[in-house]
C-alpha cells in the first residue's frame, strides 16, 4: 500500500495526461490501469491504429487511382492483410511504449490492475488499498449496444473487432453514418469490400453543418460506400458466419434484409464506469449515464473527479487531454480553463473533414446575423497538382464584427488546416484577420485565407 497526492484510474489520453501534468506539479501521482499497455481506447483500439488502417488504404488507393497519371507506372500493389494488421499492432506498440517512457520519466507510477473506489480518499487494486489525497476517474468508453444485435466481435463487430478481421469481408454493412462508421467503412471500401452504411437519421454525421455532410456524403458514395439513411435496424442473425441485418425505413415502416460477411455495429459509445464502485459510493450520474462533475471536474463527493469520455461532451481524446490536464491544474490550485467553443472535430477519411464552432444550422436556430466566406479547393494550385482539388473551406463570421464564429472544412489536411482557425478564434480573431496574415504558395493554407478574403471584398482565385 502505498500514499498518493493524486490517483488516476485509467490510462487513455484523459488519464496519462492528468498524471503527466500532476507530476509536473509536483505531486505524488499514480495511475491504475487494468489493459496490458497504456494508452487508453485512443492508442490500443481507437484514434491511433485506425489512422494507421487508414493511411495504409489510402496509399493503395492512391497506388490505384493517381499514380499512373503522374507517370508512376506499374501494376499497384496487392494487399499482404496480415502485415498490414502488423503494422497497424506496431504502430500501437510504439505508441503505449511511449507513454510508458513518458510515465518513468516524469516518475509517474503505474499500478496494474482494475481499480474501484471503497471510500474517498481510497482507491483498491486487487487486495491493495491506496490512498489518495485526489482521485480523477478517467475510465473512458464502451460501445454502446444496439437491441437485437449480439456482437460477436468475429462476424458483428465494433470497432474493436473491425481492427482486428480475420479477413477482408467481401461484404461489410455498417450500422451508423457517424465517425467510426465512415472511418471504417472507407479502410475496407478501399480493400475492395463491398460496404453499405445503414444510419437510421435522414442524413450522415448528425451535428455536422448540413451542407458539408451533403458534399461528404457524395464523396463517399463516389469511393463506392453505399447508404441507406433514414433506416432503423431491427435485428441481426448470423448463421454460418454470414449475417442477415433486418431494418425498417421510417418513412413508410417497410422492412427490409441486407446479406454481409461482416457487420460493425457504430452507433455509438457511453461512459464505462463499472467496476468502480461509484453507485455504492453515491457519486451522481446525469441521466445519460455520465458522471456529474462541476466547472472543476469535482464530483459530488469531496477529493473524487472525472474526466474525458465518462462525462458530458464529445468523446474525443483531444477533449479528454485537455481536461486531463485543467484537472491537474486545479488540484495544484491554479485557474485552468478548456473552451469548449473551439474543441476542433476532424474526420480522418479521404478528404478529411474538419469542423470547430457553430454551424450553420446552429446560427440559424441563435438567430445570430452571419456570413459565409466559402473558398474551394479546385482553386487552390497545390490541391490540384495533389488531385486533391476536391472540398472547400467554409468559414462563418458574425455580420456585424466579422469575429469568426465556425469553420467547416473538407478537403486535403483539413485536420490539419482547422487549428489556424482555432488559435484565431481563441484570440477573438475576425476573418479579416486571417485574410491579412500572409500564407506561403503554395499551400493548402491558402484556401483558409481565401475563404478568409471571400468574407470581405473577395477571394482572389474562385
Ligand atoms: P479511454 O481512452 O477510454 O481510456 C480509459 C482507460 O481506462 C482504458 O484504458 C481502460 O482500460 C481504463 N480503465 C477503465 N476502468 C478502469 C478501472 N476500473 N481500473 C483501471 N483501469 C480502468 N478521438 C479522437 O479525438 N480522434 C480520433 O481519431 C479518434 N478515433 C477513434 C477511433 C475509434 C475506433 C474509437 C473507438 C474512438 C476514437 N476516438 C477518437 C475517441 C477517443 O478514443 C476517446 O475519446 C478517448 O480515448 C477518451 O479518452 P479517455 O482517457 O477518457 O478514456
Ligand atoms: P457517432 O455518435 O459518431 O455516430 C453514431 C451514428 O449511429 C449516428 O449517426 C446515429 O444516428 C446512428 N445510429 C444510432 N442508432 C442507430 C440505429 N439503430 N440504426 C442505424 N443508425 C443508428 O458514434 P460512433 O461513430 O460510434 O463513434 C463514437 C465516438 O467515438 C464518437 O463520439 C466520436 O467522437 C468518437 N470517434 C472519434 C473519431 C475522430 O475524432 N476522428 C473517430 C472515431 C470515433
């Protein structure tokens, strides 16, 4: 048994961040972490190894569709499925390896095992007790379920399961037009599998500004993924390692069947709480199954906090750092502050998609007064020369002072190209003053500008 100024339960981006900056307080600080590696759902079965499937498959697409234009000859490559996996395990190897280094170089412990809190001030590993004089809940997510679909993770899969098939599907359907379901559904699109995406909304990534998700949709039904939206999936049988997934559109309650190899279930995550002992501790949930925290992440009960994906706001590891870190911060003390108007999104698919503040559907309903500075790729010389011509950027300002209020881009790097946008919206910036920041030619960054300029008098190359 051992006394801690702080102890952290879970080790993904909330949690090894809210250490790491604890330690650099000068406190005490442990984490229990019960996975076999650090890193949290981000690093072992999230952010980073889909990113690796995705810039693999991207780079044989590119193989396939724009190398020979650029006279880069020669048949394209096939696809090695179990060295890709292994690159993908690699990556995620170097990646927890990394935090591991990170927690012995700022003298962070870790504690292996499942940890529950017995009482404040005590955090319990196997037949160990600790005490902590602060302990910040970052245990993360889960998938959500779906009534009527058991997942196997072999045939229906979350995203866990879908990083780690046996075998290309011939044929994936994918439950939710949401991230995780287009992230994914394009990694096996590009391998040749045939994938239709079932969203039971009227259109795909519901929060998105409608005009983009518009454009994203398009794009993607051109890479071949096929959507059937407004669609409310009933069931899904396996028999014989093949699935039968059984919807019904809402618009006319009629019932429809769709045959697959492999089905991932996206619809969704919710906190993962259990295990903790919190119930019995009278910690209090909202009804959504988050737990409460105040403006400080201070819970109900004196000394316990939490963080990241278990309370309310998007379920994003950027977020969940953010208050890993403000959390840290105010228990030395100090005055953190996370603005949640400028919490970037991005979609990592081909384009990328980009998103940070109000949309335009947002402003509409604040009936705020706005404009729209809109600037396409295909006038930007070096997504051109990319093929990478195809999005836009789209920025909205208020109509009075021109302070940016939202940006919204699709198109090359756009994950990227967001964060000019963000540090000027954290600094009051106006589009003018985008406009009149000179950006280097050729760039993608340029197509920011522009859009900029389109707010003013105009852009120069649409
Ligand atoms: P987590 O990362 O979930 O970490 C929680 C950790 O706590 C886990 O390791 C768990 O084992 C541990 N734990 C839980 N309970 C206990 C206990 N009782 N004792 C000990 N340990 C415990 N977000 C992005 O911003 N960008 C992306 O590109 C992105 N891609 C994603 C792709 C996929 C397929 C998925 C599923 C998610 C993705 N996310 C992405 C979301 C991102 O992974 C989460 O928002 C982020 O990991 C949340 O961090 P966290 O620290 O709150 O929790
Ligand atoms: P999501 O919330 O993004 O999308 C779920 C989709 O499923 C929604 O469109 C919803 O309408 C639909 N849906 C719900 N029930 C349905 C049903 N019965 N039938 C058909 N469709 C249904 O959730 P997702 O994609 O599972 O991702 C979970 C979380 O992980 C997200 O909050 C996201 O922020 C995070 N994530 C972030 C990534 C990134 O930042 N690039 C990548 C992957 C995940």
């Amino acid at each position: 048994m051992s006394s801690y100024d702080v102890i952290v339960i879970g080790a993904g981006p909330g949690g090894y961040v809210c250490a790491i900056r604890c330690a650099q307080l000068g406190m005490k600080v442990a984490v229990v972490e019960g996975r076999a590696t650090l890193g949290g759902t981000c690093l072992n079965v999230g952010c980073i190894p889909s990113k690796a499937m995705l810039h693999a498959t991207h780079m044989l697409h590119e193989a396939e569709h724009n190398f020979a234009s650029m006279g880069l000859k020669g048949k394209a490559p096939s696809v090695d499925w179990k060295q890709m996996l292994a690159y993908k395990d690699e990556t995620i190897a170097q990646n927890t390896g990394g935090i591991e280094f990170l927690f012995k170089k700022n003298k962070v412990d870790w504690i292996k095992g499942w940890g529950s809190i017995p009482e404040a001030g005590k955090v319990k590993v196997g037949d160990d007790v600790h005490d902590a004089k602060h302990i910040v809940i970052a245990s993360g997510s889960e998938a959500s379920a779906l009534p009527g679909v058991e997942v196997d993770e072999k045939t229906v899969v979350t995203s866990t399961g879908a990083l780690e098939l046996g075998k290309i599907p011939k044929k994936l359907v994918v439950i939710g037009a949401g991230v995780i379901g287009l992230e994914l559904g394009s990694v096996y699109a590009r391998l040749g599998a045939e994938v239709e995406v079932v969203e039971f909304l009227d259109a795909i990534t519901p929060g998105m500004d409608a005009e983009i998700a518009r454009q994203f949709q398009k794009m993607l039904t051109k890479q071949g993924l096929k959507f059937t939206l407004g669609a409310a999936v009933q069931s899904v049988a396996v028999k014989n390692n093949k699935a039968t997934v059984t919807y019904k559109l809402r618009k006319d309650d009629s019932e429809h069947t769709l045959q697959a190899d492999t089905v991932l279930v996206a619809t969704g995550r919710k906190p993962f709480t259990a295990g903790l002992g919190i119930d019995a501790l009278g910690v209090e949930m909202t009804e959504r199954g988050q737990i409460k925290i105040d403006g400080k992440y201070a819970t109900n009960i004196a000394g316990i906090y939490a963080i990241g994906d278990t309370v309310e706001g998007p379920m994003l590891a950027h977020k969940a750092e953010d208050e890993g870190m403000a959390v840290a911060e105010g228990i030395a003390g100090q005055q953190p502050h996370v603005n949640y108007g400028v919490i970037p999104g991005v979609i990592y698919t081909h384009p990328e998609v980009a998103n940070v503040g109000e949309t335009e559907e947002s402003l509409k309903k604040q009936g705020r007064a706005y404009k729209v500075g809109k600037f396409p790729f295909m006038g930007n010389a070096r997504a051109k020369a990319n093929f990478a011509g195809d999005g836009f950027v789209k920025l909205l300002v208020d109509a009075t002072t021109d302070r940016i209020l939202g940006a919204h881009i699709i198109g090359p790097m756009a994950g990227d190209l967001i964060h000019e946008i963000c540090v000027g919206m954290e600094f009051g910036a106006a589009a003018e003053d985008i406009a009149r920041t000179c950006h280097a030619h050729p760039t993608y960054s340029e197509a920011v500008r522009e859009a900029a300029l389109a707010c003013g008098d105009g852009a120069i190359h649409a």
